[in-house]
C-alpha cells in the first residue's frame, strides 16, 4: 500500500483519488479551498441555486466507468441523468431559429434544412463526415492513452480537408474551415458556437475543433439533476466510501524531492507530508521548467494549454414559471456588438424556492487579460437573453454576475481550461508524467485536457500510470 497524495480536489483529481483508493493506496487529498469540485460550483441565495461552472455533461460513459470502477453502486444510482432534448435552440443574428435534437444526425439535417434552407443539413452533415475522421484519428492517442514522451504527433492536424484555392493555400483553422465549407453564415455561426463553448476563438482553433460539435451531436448532452454540483457531491462521496480523506483550507506551497523523487509535499504553514507518489490537480506553472513547484497562492500562473478566455456567468432569480415550450439551452449568437451568450434554464425544482419562480444563467467567453471590466457585460448579456427568456427584464427579481476574478479566486486561474486538441501545437495540456519522477499531474490543466469529461479521463489515466506503471497503455 503507498501513501498517495493529491493535490486539489477537482473532479479529475477526485477521480483519480478514488481510482487510487480502490487499488489499495492510501490517498489523502490537499485542497486550497473550503470545499471540493474544482470549477464545479454552485451558487444559492434566497432558495435559487445556480451552477457556476459547466451546466451540461457530455460523454457520461467516463463517469459510469469511474463508479463501476470504484464501488457497487452505479453512477445512476448516485445522480439523475436527463438526456436534454431538444439539445440546444439556437437564435441567429438575422433572428432565424433552430432547435437541435439531442443525438440525432438525421434529426439535426432535418431541423436545418426547415431553419435555413434546402442544403443546409447536408452541408452540415458531410462536415460532421470529416469532423469524425478527425476524431477517429486522434481519440485513442489524444484522450485514451497518456501523452507520449514526444507530443509532436499530436501536434499535427487530422482534419482530412486541409487544402482549398488555385495556390493550395493551408486552411489549418476552424474559422476558415468553416468559412469554405459552410458557406451559410448562420452555420458557420453554429460552428463557431461549439468552439466558443469551449473557450476557443474560432480564429485561432485548430481545424481539428470541428470534432467539439462532433462529440456533442453524437454522444448527446446530459442533465444532472439538482445541476452538475450533484456530479462533484456523488464523486466527492465515492471517495470517502473508498477511505480517502480530504484536508480542506490547506495550500500546498511545493512538492518535496529526495534523490531526485517526489517525496511529499510541504504545506504554507510549513508542515510536510511524506508519501510515495504526489498527483497534483493543481495548475501546472508553466515558468517552472522542472514542474517540481506548485505556484505559491497569490501567484500569476499561466499553465500549458491556456488559450487566454475565461467565462462571465450571469445569475438570474425570475419571477413566474418558466413557459412550457422554453428549453433547457438557448444559444443567442452575436449580433452587432452583443456577444454570443448561452442561456441555461433548467427546469429543477431543486434550484428555484418554488414552482412561481425561476432560476437560469446567461453565460459568455471572454478574454482574461489585464484591464478588462468584465461587470460591464452584464447588461449586453442579458440584451442578448431577452431572445431566450421572455419578458426578462420585468421577471427580474435579482442577478448576481461571476467573472473570471471568482473564477481565479476558486482556482488559483481565471482562465478555463479547454479539451486538448490535435493540432494545436505547442497548446496541448501537460502531460500526466512530470518531469520529476514520482510527480503526476491530473485534472483539467493536464492531458486530456478541461471539460467534465476529459477531467475524468485525466484522472484514469494517472490512476492507471501509478497502479501499473510502465506497462500501462491507456483507458480500455
């Protein structure tokens, strides 16, 4: 049995602490807040609650392995998933709208074709064709097995469409990807949208981010009821079902090293803590090139993979009932100087006092550089909103806006961190093996990158790197 400690209580971390625990390790958990979950947070105030963190989980084949993994009862015996149908309305600048089936690619060129014309779906269609080469292309090496000694490979873009024009010019971004083979405005908007979602500006994305709303479309979008803060809550009591323990209000100031390992950890007050192997969910610090450091608390950190964004949620308290042809997710694109915002409204009784009233959020990316007042965009958000939420302005009881200073002030980073992507070159996430052997990183800032999902994959496949070790070869 080895002493394991974890730095952070994410959901990657969290998972790899109970993929760990169940191996027979003994796994302490270090987290520099009051509480677990990472970005995974809810808001309350007045019997409204709200999630601050992602809304929607995609791919929840990673959690069902995580407690099939971990213990007798499955993940739907701990959460209530809800498939969301439609998947996402989508309202276009020149207001033409579009509901989206969950899962459904026929259902999707259908429902574009009656929005936007005769074609529309099958553009969109022969483009999701290629989005899914990219994905076959690189889901194995870039989300199932940890990243080689020599990413190169994955730096390359599997988008098979590379080439347009008489000189052959490269297309190699997904803004001109979309722009040449979707022609339409309105979808190249919808692909925008996806890429957004993510924190990626569609301009600098790799060609390779067609396979976000590939992953979307077709493995669905899922509700947790009572929001995804129940998803940390279930994985949060797995762990302790598992024997792991968790030490709240504690800041890990640096990682030990003795002849030339990771021997522990050394707390901000001083004290530390031995053990055999450290996992840290924490950011990686870029600046550091041995990765032996944690960033002390205060300290800027702009680790691998950052792609400059963060997210500006918007919590609304409404008054009166949510209509009954409202849907779960509303994307309002960009028009003139308005922003693109998602609106979520979940119809849960959990996150509203009572049936006279409603809760939702109004969310968009935006940059996380110096100077930026991102309180200001709270007003064009909720503009941007009244296309998804009728009469919101006089439905209005209160709102309550979190930016990227929560954001950093939850995470020790106001940025969010995205999915890695083939292609992007030197942007990929840390890898889950450091530099200092005995050292692994796990959790969004690491390989395969943020979004629930990949979180949890990280999380396995440092589990899978400790318990096995070199022979080790990736998820199965």
């Amino acid at each position: 049995m080895a002493r394991i400690v974890v730095i952070g209580a994410g959901l990657g971390a969290m998972a790899a602490a109970a993929r760990l625990a169940v191996a027979g390790h003994r796994v302490t958990v270090y987290e520099r807040s009051g509480t677990y979950g990472g970005a995974v947070r809810r808001f309350e105030r007045d019997g409204f609650g709200f999630d601050t963190g992602p809304g929607l989980l995609h791919l929840p084949a990673v959690y069902r392995d995580l407690f099939v993994k971990t213990g007798r009862q499955p993940l739907e015996e701990c959460v209530t998933l809800t498939q969301v149908d439609p998947a996402s309305r989508h309202v276009f600048a020149d207001g033409t709208r579009v509901d989206l089936p969950n899962a459904s690619r026929a259902g999707t060129g259908a429902a574009l074709d009656a929005a936007l014309g005769a074609g529309a779906g099958e553009r969109w269609g022969d483009f999701m064709v290629r989005a899914r080469e990219a994905w076959d292309r690189t889901r194995r090496p870039l989300l199932e097995e940890p990243q080689p000694a020599d990413p190169a490979p994955l730096g390359r873009e599997p988008y098979p469409a590379l080439k347009a024009g008489l000189l052959r010019r490269p297309t190699t971004r997904l803004a001109q990807v979309g722009a040449r083979e979707l022609r339409d405005p309105r979808l190249v908007a919808l692909l925008d949208s996806y890429a957004w979602a993510y924190g990626f500006d569609p301009a600098a994305a790799p060609a390779a981010a067609a396979v976000l709303p590939y992953l979307e479309q077709t493995f669905g979008s899922w509700y947790v009821a009572g929001g995804i803060r129940a998803l940390a809550d279930a994985v949060y009591g797995r762990c302790l079902e598992r024997r792991v323990e968790f030490v709240f209000d504690a800041s890990v100031e640096r990682v030990l090293e003795e002849d030339g390992r990771a021997c522990g950890i050394q707390l901000a007050g001083g004290e530390r803590v031995a053990a055999d192997h450290v996992v840290s969910g924490a950011p990686v610090p870029t600046h550091h090139a041995a990765h032996r450091l944690i960033a002390p608390e205060g300290t800027a950190v702009r680790p691998a993979g950052a792609h400059g964004t963060g997210r500006v949620t918007v919590c609304l308290a409404l008054r009166g009932a949510r209509e009954s042809d409202a849907v779960h997710r509303t994307v309002v694109h960009a028009s003139g100087d308005l922003p693109t915002v998602t609106v979520l409204r979940p119809d849960d009784p959990a996150l509203r006092p009572d049936g006279a009233h409603e809760s939702a959020t109004v969310t968009a990316t935006v940059p996380t550089g110096a100077g930026q007042d991102w309180n200001a965009l709270a007003g064009p958000m909720l503009r941007q909103a009244e296309a998804a939420v009728p009469e919101l302005r006089g439905r209005l009881l209160w709102q309550e806006v979190r930016t990227p200073e929560h954001t950093l002030h939850e995470t020790g980073v106001a940025e969010v961190p995205g999915p890695a992507l083939a292609g992007a070159g030197r942007n990929l996430p840390e890898g889950n093996v450091s530099l200092l052997p005995g050292l692994y990183f796990a959790g969004g800032w690491a390989h395969p990158g943020g979004g629930l999902a990949h979180a949890g994959m990280s999380g396995a496949l440092v589990a899978g790197l400790i318990v096995e070790g070199a022979d080790f070869r990736g998820s199965q």
